[in-house]
C-alpha cells in the first residue's frame, strides 16, 4: 500500500538517509520533507516525483503540517543558540505534540531517539532525547522509539587527519579498549524507512536499539582508519577529565560540559554502561566499520 510520510528534520543525518531509503523503495509512498530551508534539499531527491520539499520548523512550530501523512519520523535536533537544550527539547516536542493532534489522518509516529535516553540524568546532551521521547510516547496510537549508537560518520574528520602529514586522530572513548555501539548512518536509514512503511497494526509504545554487528574500540577505529587510508597513524586519546576542554573547541562553550557528560556517561562505570547488550528489542546493523569508512572515505576523495 502506497503510504504519504513525513519526515522531519529532513536536513538530519539520519533523515537524509531515510528519505532516500523511502524513494528508492517499492512501496511508491510520496515522502513529504520539512526542512527550514527547502532549497537545500538535495537534488537527487528533489526530482524524484514523490518527494516534496517544505519549509518548517519545530523550534516555533511553523509548517508543521501532517494532515494528509499516515506516519512521520520526528529527529529531535540540538540546539547552540544559547538556550537550554532541556528548554529547548520540551518546546520542539510540545509544538511537533501540537501538530500531531491537529492531523487525524496520522497512525505512527517513529521518534528517533538516542542510546541512554531512558536515563532521566547523567547522559548530558542526551537529556533532550529523554524529554522528548517522554512528551511524544503515548502521543498516537502507535509510537516506536528508536535508539541508535554511534555513528561511523562522526568518524568523519579522523579520516582527513590520518591523511596528513603527521598521520593521527582523536578519540574521546577510553581507554582505547573500551567498546560501545558503533553503525553506520545508512543501516538507521534503511531501518527508519523500514519501520515507517511497515503496515503491521503494533499499538502502543514499542523501544528499539539499533547497533551495529558488533561493538567497536578506539583501536578497532584505528586499524579501520589505517585500513582505509593506507597510513599508519597515531590515537590521541582525550582522557575523562579533558573532555570539557576537548567539546569547548567543538561546540559553543556553554554546552561542552554537556557533551562532555554524554561520552563520560558511555565509558565504564557510566550511565549507559549497562545499556550496551544485544537483547530481543536489539537490531542488528549490517555495515562493518572498516566498510563504512571506507565508502566515506571514497566520497571525500572523489
């Protein structure tokens, strides 16, 4: 069955992903996309005859309009404005709260989550994922709560470094042996997509952890980036008690302690140490490290 889908924001990593899964899918469902700015939707979406790109946004609630959509995939976004990111997670998620009640065609809602946001303290950054996911859990008669782990992208800039002259990367995960849930941005994708167009009447409030075929260490990141790469290179590991510091030269300073506490709260003896075991609600990535960096390394040098 042909399905209308919503996703926002559609500029997200994993919105990208989904959005593409969708139209490269079987199934002909039309994908409505909200961006704040429409123009920068990517081309190769833009002429395809069932994606539609509209201007939105949830921090004031403008375009939110899913009236003619059976599912949306809602990806509660950061902010670096100044404002509380707990503030500014209830006021997203009242407003996208708001707009759902105003469209009756609206069965599902898949709210992409984050690994740790059960947790009501202790995950830093992550407490945005938390709020949101309390206010929107029982919002429709159908809700799935998807949790991913880390991303392989955010692997992205170690890529660049390992090619220098002085071959080396920074990881804030310690020690270099310690494993966390690590998948490739693509397998979210083609899982959102696949939960989106599934038809399966499931009511009520449902959690899924999405990793990816097996935990990865900082080392294991280093033999994939000198697979990749063809250099030998050296781990900067940035140490628990340097990691303010670390995210001060990342992210605007008022919110570095914040992602600071997010890592510390996957290393050992943290928040999510716990919540890294592959269980019944777990799903399974299909992308090895190795190969997910390899196809981004592929794209940078294009």
């Amino acid at each position: 069955m042909s399905l209308h889908i919503t996703v926002f924001p559609a500029s997200t990593q994993s919105g990208k992903e989904a959005i593409r899964a969708l139209l490269e899918s079987d199934s002909k469902s039309t994908v409505k996309a909200i961006y704040r700015n429409p123009a920068k939707a990517p081309v190769e979406f833009k002429e395809h005859p069932n994606f539609e790109a509209t201007q939105g946004d949830v921090a004031t609630g403008e375009g939110l309009d899913f009236s003619s959509s059976q599912a949306i995939l809602y990806i509660p976004p950061v902010t670096y404005d100044g404002t509380d990111q707990g503030q500014f997670a209830t006021q997203t998620a009242q407003n996208v709260k708001e707009a759902i009640q105003r469209a009756p065609s609206l069965k599902k809602l898949i709210l992409h989550s984050a690994m740790g946001a059960q947790h009501d303290h202790g995950t830093g950054v992550l407490r945005l994922n938390h709020i949101s996911d309390r206010i929107l859990e029982s919002v429709l008669p159908e809700v799935q709560i998807v949790k991913p782990g880390w991303f392989f992208e955010n692997w992205t800039d170690a890529l660049k470094t390992m090619r220098s002259d002085n071959p080396s990367f920074e990881s804030t995960f310690s020690p270099p042996t310690h494993e966390i849930p690590m998948l490739s941005v693509k397998d979210v994708g083609d899982y959102l997509a696949q939960a989106l167009l599934d038809t399966t009447s499931r009511p009520g409030i449902s959690s899924v952890s999405l990793f990816g075929p097996r935990h990865y260490s900082s080392l294991d990141v280093k033999e994939a980036l000198e697979q990749v790469t063809g250099n030998k290179g050296e781990l900067i590991t940035i140490e628990k008690d340097r990691l303010a510091t670390y995210f001060a030269a990342h992210v605007p300073p008022a919110y570095a302690q914040e992602f600071a506490d997010m890592v510390i709260a996957t290393l050992l003896g943290g928040t999510m140490a716990g919540d890294f075991e592959y269980g019944e609600n777990t799903v399974r990535g299909k992308t090895e490290l190795v190969d997910g960096l390899r196809e981004l390394y592929a794209k940078q040098t294009e």
